[in-house]
C-alpha cells in the first residue's frame, strides 16, 4: 500500500488530481477539512470522481456543530452538505456502519 499526502486547499487539490487523470483511483478517501457546508459539498463531488467503484469514503465531524449566540447556523456545520451529497448520489452509494460522529459510504 502507498500512501501520499497533498498539502494544500482541497479546492486546488483535488480538481489537479482530476485533471491528472486520477478518476477512480483511489480506494480511500477521507473528508475533514473545513466544517462550512459549502466546501464539505465541494471536497464530496470532487472526491467521489477520484474514488474507485467500491471504494470508500469517510466523512468526519458529521454532527459537529458549532455554538453560536443565536443557535446553530446549518451552513456552518457539515451534516447539511453530507446530507445533500449523500441524498443526490443515493443511487451510486451505500452507507456503512462507523461510529457516531462519522458518515463512510
């Protein structure tokens, strides 16, 4: 197994990864970088095109939310943007058991 680490803003990452001819590559990847929805959906479209059939995704933080004054703000939280991925990919996904604060499809 050979592991490589890019470090950098998944947002300039990942789509170089893509145009490197990376699509179905990988066999792992995790998600944990920003809790903003915006870039939790982001880092979930362009790291689905990268990862094999039957691979796996792990989400961290799923229901981390942070506390605000006035409650919880869902666009600052990653359970939003796991939520809609996971609901517009339903039929090319499968969510596995993980421990409570993860989602793994």
């Amino acid at each position: 197994m050979k592991l490589v680490a890019h470090k950098n803003l998944s947002a300039q990452v990942l789509p170089e990864l893509i145009a490197d001819g990376k699509k179905n590559y990988f066999d792992f990847i995790y998600i944990d970088g920003s809790h903003q929805a915006p870039d939790v959906l982001c880092d979930a479209i362009l790291g689905f095109q990268l990862l094999k059939v039957n691979g796996v995704m792990a989400f961290d933080d799923y229901l981390w939310h942070e506390e605000l004054p006035y409650g919880v703000d869902p666009i600052r939280c990653p359970k939003a943007a796991i939520d809609a991925f996971t609901n517009i990919y339903c039929r090319q996904l499968r969510i596995l058991n993980a421990p409570i604060y993860q989602l793994y499809i």
